[in-house]
C-alpha cells in the first residue's frame, strides 16, 4: 500500500524564504569610529535609551594610542539594525532594530542558526522560523 504525503508548507516556501532572505550579512554592516568613548555614545544616545547595550568598543591604533567604534549599523528600506558588542569585544548576539514608525524590535544577529532550514541542529521537529 503506497501513501502519497502532501506538505502544504511548500506552497508557502517561497514566501517564507523571501521574509528571511531579507536579513543582510554581517559583510554589510558599516561602524563608526570615534576618538573617544564619550564621543561615541553621544552619537548614540538616542539608541542607547531605546535599550541598546554596550555599542561602543575601544580598539587599538597601529603606532599606538586607541579609538573606538561605535555599533555595526545596517540602513535597510524600512528599518534600521544596530548590533553593539559583547563582554568579550565580540559581536553582540542580538541587536535592535528601529522602523520608521518609532517601533524597537530585538533580533539576532546575521549568522545566528535560527532552527528549521537554517539550523545545523539535531533535533528533529523542534525548528522555528523567524524573520
């Protein structure tokens, strides 16, 4: 006895491919630099009171002396991301997002396994998709 299994999520791939597609790479983000830390947060204060944490990391010149840059930043069509830093001078793991309308969402940064398609994890049925 044959079964024939029809997945309807197929015929909603391509629209959930095209909503997660939209997440530029990190390869697309740009950063500030600045001569100072105080300089730096004062470029921005208006995203540090909206929650954004830690956006400026203190680098050091070639020759000596230091700088700092201010958070990766991604100007989309509709929305602007800002991605600050870690404990450890890294990316942070999730940054902000800011719309036109004055909305704050919190997403994961560029890379960050999501679950389902884009996942490399094992379990089975427990993926997500996200956008």
């Amino acid at each position: 006895m044959s079964k024939t299994f029809r997945l309807p999520l197929l015929a909603a791939l391509p629209a959930v491919l095209a909503s997660c597609g939209g997440d530029p790479d990190l390869n697309q983000y740009r950063r500030t630099s600045f001569n100072s830390y105080a300089e730096c947060v004062r470029a921005y204060q208006p995203q540090i009171a909206r929650g954004l944490q830690n956006p400026c990391q203190k680098t050091a010149r070639t020759g000596g002396g230091s700088f700092y840059y201010g958070p990766y930043f991604f100007a989309g069509r509709s929305n602007t991301r800002y991605l600050g830093y870690d404990r450890s001078g890294g990316v942070a793991g999730q940054g902000l997002s800011f719309d036109s309308k004055g909305s704050v969402r919190t997403f994961s940064k560029p890379g960050t396994g999501r679950g389902g398609f884009t996942s490399g994890s094992r379990s089975r049925g427990g993926g997500s998709f996200g956008g």
